[in-house]
C-alpha cells in the first residue's frame, strides 16, 4: 500500500477521553473547534494561516464574542479534521489509501488551497493521489470504497471518476504484464516455493487469466460496480465471456442462496436492485458471454425478487439465443401465484418458442448466402436442436409427475419442436407413461390424445417391448407398437438373411465348400436330433420364450397380426424369409413345425 508522510514535528495533540483533543504546549489555547462530538482546544495562528474557511469562522467568532466555532455537516468528521489540524501544525502525518479521500474532502472544506499559503494540504493530497493511488490496483479499489461515506464531496471533487477510469484501465492491461502479487484478492502462490537462478520470470510465475480482476471488484458496493463495469465495456476492449464471468462472480459474492434470504423484507429492495444492475450490465452480445446456466439461474432469481418487467424479457431473450446449453435441471423454475404448477411450465414454453423463432431467423439469413456456408450453419444447427429436443423430453419427464399440470400444456410443449429434432422417441415416451400414471382420471380420447404425439416407429427395442406390456396405454397403441415391430424384426431378419448370400457368392471355391462341407455335417446331426423327437420340443420351447414376455391381451394381439401378416406374404415367401420365424418375437404357437420344415429346407440347399 503506499503512504505518504507529511510534518516533521512530533504528534503534540492529546486526547482527553473520547470528546476532547487538545494541543499539548507552553501557550495556552486560544480557540476551540467543535466537530460532531469531539471539541479541539487548539490555537489561531497554526490554523488560519492554512485555513481561508477558519478564518472567516475565526472573524465571525470575535465580533459575537466567542472563542468556539462550529464546523456542521463536516466530511471525514473528527478524524478528517485531526489530520487537517496537525497539518497545519507540522506535524507528522502519514496519508494511506484509507484516509486520504476524507482528508482531501476535509482540506477542500477547509480551503487550505495554494492563495492562502504555497504547499497547502489539497496540493500535497493531490500530488499523492495522481503520483501513487491512481497508479495502485489494489490502492485505487480501497480509495473507491472509501468514497461512499463522503459523498457528495469525493462526486464533486472527481475523486470517483479518477478512480474508476483508473480501475477500468488497468482491466485492460495485457495479463502478461499482470504478476498474481499486483491483485488485490488472489495471492502469488510461486512465493512459497524454492525455484532455480536459471529459470526465467515468466516460468518463475503462474501465468494471470485474462479475468484476473473480477474477483478484486466484487468487494464494491453495487453502485459503483455498475459504474466501473460501464466505463470497462464502454472502453471496448475486454471479451464479453469476462464480462460475464466478472457478473457471475459478483452475483454469486452478493445474492444469497435461500429463497427466504433473497425475498425477506430486509433485503428484498437490495436483491432487487442488484440482479435489475446485472442483467443491464449484460454483454452487448445478447448474453452469449454468460452461460445458459448462469443465465437461468439469473432469471430464477428476478421472478422471486418481482425485477421489473424489462430485466426479465433481457434474460429470456439471453436464453432463447443458447437453450440447447441448458440442462432440465435448470428449467425447474418454481411457479409463482397465481399459477398452480409445481413448475412455471408456460415462462419455459415462452423461452422454447423464441428459441425456435431464433433458429428460423437464423437459418432465412444463412440461406441467402454461400451454400457452402448454409451447409456449416444447418450441421450446427441440427446439433443444437438434437440438443433441445433431449431437453424438452427430459423437461417432460419432470413435470410429468406434476398433477396440476394440464394435458394441452403437456402436449404443446412435446409439439414445440420439429420432427428431426426428436429422432428417437423413448424420452418423450416415458413422460408420456409418468403422465399417464399421475393422471389416471384422463378420459379415452385425452389419453388418445397425449399418446398422438409419439411415433412408435421411433421406439427403441426395449421401449417397444416396455410399451407392449403397458396397461396404461390405449389398445390401438399397443397393437401399432406390435405391429411395427414385428416389421421391424422381418426386416432385420431378411437383411441378415440377403447379407449371408452375398458373402457366400462372394468367397473363394475353396471356402466355400469347406463351409458346405460343415453344413453337411451339421443337417446330418440335425436329421439324427430329429428323428430323436428333440428337434421339435426345442423349436417349440423357443417360440415361447420371446411370447411369455407380453401380457395376455398384448400376446392375443400379436397372435392376430401375425396370421394377417402370414396371409399375405407366409406362403410365398422364400426359405430365407421363413428362417426369420426363429426370433423370439416372430414365432407363435401353431407355427413351430412349418419353421422347422423351412430351417431344414434351407439348410440343405446351402449344402
């Protein structure tokens, strides 16, 4: 810290219990100077050959026939006025970064200028804060702190302003430049460590982020944060992700954690002025220099805080410009009254729908430019929409649960997105059986209507199966989840079935007919299993197996499609295709000799 000494005579001034100071010398005192509570028994001479101000106190004084003056309303207050007494005594004082705002405010109430004596104090003060303070990090933030208690003075005497355009100015200082000891906060952990001669300065210390300064700032009181972190953007050279970081940093320094905290009588004004200072204080990109999560949590925090209306559509305009960086955690935004949702599912919906705007805005612009560019821009595009519409199905799994929730809120938020954006459809099929558990009251055309907006096609295997044997969905669901799964499997089976033929044209003569060779023997094994009635218990046991996995109305169901399926295509089909019957979900009760027969057939023409 730097200090500056003024005076070189020894500190004569006494004190007297808390409300006296007195001048310890042969003359006696010949004026009494009463500041706040505290009287100074001092003499004239020391003191208006300094003062213009005392000594047209002193004047007035005389003519009423008193020897005490009044100072009222006086900056710094008796410390301020200590410092200005022994000045004008000469003696020893010493000017820090802690007293030097009060004292300045104090001469300049004083007018100890330079026409009533060379050298005077406001001289001295400012030499030291142009010379040291305004060219200390750390001294310039303490000075700016101190500046609070002396307004409208240290406003008036552009002591803030110095010290803002100071600070700002450094913030952009090239970190290489920066050493970890020049902060305020952090310390330079290198200092304890045993480092070689040879080693130069730059391996010697850690290297210093470009937000090397956030941290030091936060001590600030809101108000002159916001001015400083003005003055840092107005200048234009500082990134807009340490512009946001530095406001992540504050926010998390200054807003408490608990709900009760931040809404309590006692601070709700404070919190309310501090989140409305940040969300102005936002990168003039849109918020693309906060993260979505820092964002969210911002807006959590004005809605319970009731920020004004501005602040909140700033955040949810941030937002919508990067949701596909959320997490469903972060959309869990409480509802406030007179909403009766757990969640406040309609402020997520908004955001979703200015996220989509975005996203067409985006891709209209693109389209008018090079197609190569048009390309980049769709492939990122598609990424962050396949983001989004995990998100939205992950949303809906959560506030499934919820039973105030109604069904068109449900179904407009899973209609929200596009068709490719929701490739695969197990999310959205979870939330729609959570809702469909939470809500058993739901009628048959509402539960066939949430159940509309998935598409089974785009079930997974083991989503299917879950489906099949799900007593909450309706009966037209099931059957068209067996249905398309059973294309699903022949379509499997006769590519499987294609690709084994081709591999086989393909090979060599010779490794072909060692293969033909092994089939042999194999069908000659079979025929022998056979003719020992084992074959067909095996075949029969199988055909079970994948059956005993559905329910009773599901296996009925599926027993039905696969004799439609069988009508139109079971006797035409050739002896690859009936090779599929071997699928635990193609093979019914009934059919186990025919599939038998079919395995048999191919296995001797492949021989």
């Amino acid at each position: 810290m730097k200090f500056m000494k003024l005076g070189s005579k020894p500190d004569a001034l006494q004190a007297e219990g808390k409300s006296v100071r007195y001048v310890s010398s042969e003359l006696a005192t010949d004026i009494i100077v009463t500041v706040g509570e505290v009287k100074f028994y001092l003499h004239k001479f020391p003191l208006l050959s300094k003062s213009n101000q005392l000594q047209k106190l002193v004047t007035k004084a005389n003519e009423e026939n008193s020897d005490e003056i009044y100072l009222d309303n006086f900056p710094g207050g008796p410390k301020a006025f200590e410092i200005c007494a022994k000045f004008c005594y000469g003696m020893t004082v010493t000017l820090n970064a802690y007293n030097v705002v009060a004292a300045r405010c104090a001469a300049e109430y004083l007018e100890m200028t330079e026409d009533i004596d060379r050298g005077n104090l406001i001289f001295k003060i400012e030499v030291f804060l142009n010379s040291s303070i305004f060219r200390s990090w750390k001294d310039s933030i303490i000075v700016l702190q101190t500046t609070k208690s002396l307004l409208p003075w240290s406003e008036d005497l552009k002591i803030i302003g110095r010290c803002i355009d100071s600070i700002a100015s450094k913030t952009s200082v090239d970190p290489v430049h920066i050493t970890w000891s020049y902060t305020y906060n952090r310390k330079l952990a290198e200092l304890d460590k045993i480092v070689e001669d040879k080693m130069t300065p730059q391996q010697k210390i850690e290297p210093v982020p470009k937000d090397w300064w956030v941290e030091d700032i936060c001590e600030l009181d809101i108000d002159l944060y916001k001015r400083v972190m003005i003055t840092v953007k107005s200048k234009g050279r500082m990134d807009g992700v340490v512009i946001g970081e530095a406001l992540k940093i504050y926010a998390v320094r200054w807003l408490p954690d608990s709900v009760d905290a931040l809404v309590s009588d006692a601070h709700a004004w404070r919190n309310k002025s501090l989140v409305e200072t940040i969300v102005c204080l936002l990168p003039c990109d849109s918020g693309i220099g906060c993260s979505c999560i820092f964002l969210l949590k911002l807006l959590k925090v004005a809605i319970l805080v009731e920020a004004d209306e501005s602040s909140r559509e700033e955040l949810m305009k941030s937002i919508s410009l990067k949701l596909h960086e959320a997490s469903v955690k972060d959309l869990l935004i409480p509802a406030r009254s007179p909403q009766i949702t757990m969640y406040d599912v309609d402020l997520v919906q908004d955001i979703l729908n200015r996220y989509m705007v975005n996203k067409k805005d985006s891709c209209d612009m693109v389209a008018g430019e090079k197609k190569d560019k048009v390309n980049d821009e769709c492939i990122l595009g598609h990424r962050s929409l396949l983001n989004v519409g995990k998100l939205v199905d992950g949303y809906l799994g959560e506030i499934a649960h919820d039973p105030n929730l109604s069904l068109s809120s449900f179904v407009d938020l899973s209609q929200s997105i596009p068709e490719f954006a929701r490739p695969n459809h197990d999310g959205l099929y979870r939330a729609i059986d959570i809702y469909l558990k939470e809500h058993p009251s739901l009628t048959k055309a509402e539960r066939k209507k949430i159940c509309g907006v998935m598409d089974v096609k785009k079930l997974t295997v083991d989503a299917s199966m879950h489906a099949a044997q799900n007593e909450r969905l309706p009966l037209r669901v099931v059957v068209q989840v067996l249905y398309f799964e059973q294309l699903r499997a022949s379509a499997n089976t006769r590519a499987l079935s294609n690709n084994s033929h081709v591999e086989c044209e393909k090979a060599e003569g010779e490794s072909c007919q060692s293969l033909n060779n092994q089939m042999t023997h194999l069908n000659i094994k079979d025929k022998e299993f056979h003719k020992n009635g084992k074959l067909n218990k095996k075949n029969s046991k199988n055909s079970r197996s994948g059956m005993q996995l559905l329910p009773s109305r599901s296996r009925r169901i599926f027993d039905k499609l696969w004799i439609v399926g069988n009508k139109g295509q079971g006797e035409n089909r050739s002896s690859e295709t009936s090779g599929s019957s071997n699928s635990p979900t193609s093979v019914v009760h009934g059919d186990t000799k025919s599939s038998g027969s079919s395995l048999r057939h191919q296995r001797h023409s492949i021989s």
